[in-house]
C-alpha cells in the first residue's frame, strides 16, 4: 500500500508558505480540507507557470485563472473561487493590503435540473435500447441490469 504524499508538499510559488499555513489552521481545526488544499495547489502552480512567479496574487493574475475553469460548470468554478476568496482572506489578517476576490464577481450556480416524465413510448424506446448495451468482459450484466433498472423504475407509483 502506498502512502499519499502529503499536499503541503507540492507548494512551491512565492506565497507557498502562506497556502501551508492555512492548511495547517484548517486541519487543526479539525478539517480535512483535502480537496480545498487540491484547489489551493492548482493555484500554486499556475502561479508558478506564468514564467517569473509574481511576488503576490493580484486581481489580474486571478482573473487569469478563472479563465483556465471555462470549461467547468458554473457550480464548480463557484466552489473553487471561493476557496481562495477564503484564503485570501486569512492572508488579509497579515497583510492588510492583499489582494481579496469581490464574490459579485462570481459566476452564479447553475439551475438545478427539474424532474422529467418520461412517456409511454420514450420509455418502451428506452428498453428497446437498454438491450442493446455491449456486453463487456468487466461488465457483463450492465445489459441487463439497466434493462431491469428501468422495468423497476417504471413501476413506482
């Protein structure tokens, strides 16, 4: 079994320190915090990747990084600029005229996805297709599984 190499580790920007300490205060406060520290080293390194690391986190450089999540759901991109939102927070209580995201600026939650009544004949099509699943060497129920799934399903009042 290996172990998991831990993800203070891999902070390596001019700022790493700070991102290790908040942390550090999360954890021992009794967090996790694992996928938020993930996101904070995302941040890490693309400060590190814009050629000379700049000496802090500005409003450009964070723009800039929300551009790389454009192919992510609104929801999530959401979840990560507030994480640093977060840190960039602690850091103001050090150093007071850090740079903070404005959260007006966020982008707003996707809508949620609303029920759905599948007819008569969207449902026969559906069991039409569920036999046709390729049966594969790991999976070799998946056919019918689905196909039982949907009978099932139907079947609730």
């Amino acid at each position: 079994m290996s172990k998991k190499k831990p993800v203070y580790r891999i902070f390596t920007s001019s700022i790493a320190a700070e991102f290790v300490e908040y942390i550090f205060l999360k954890q021992a406060l009794g967090r996790i915090f694992q996928s938020a520290a993930i996101i904070l080293s995302y941040l890490d390194r693309f400060l590190c990747e814009l050629g000379s690391p700049p000496a802090d986190l500005t409003a450009e450089i964070f723009r800039l990084w929300c551009q790389t999540m454009k192919s992510i759901s609104p929801t999530t991109r959401l979840a990560r600029m507030r994480i640093v939102r977060n840190f960039c927070l602690y850091r103001r209580r050090r150093v007071p005229a850090c740079f903070v995201p404005d959260p007006s600026q966020f982008p707003k939650t996707s809508a949620r996805v609303g029920p759905y009544i599948f007819s008569d004949i969207e449902v026969a099509t559906i069991l039409h297709h569920s036999k046709s699943i390729p049966v594969l060497v790991r999976s070799p129920l998946r056919a019918a599984t689905t196909h039982l799934a949907i009978v099932l399903l139907t079947m609730l009042p």
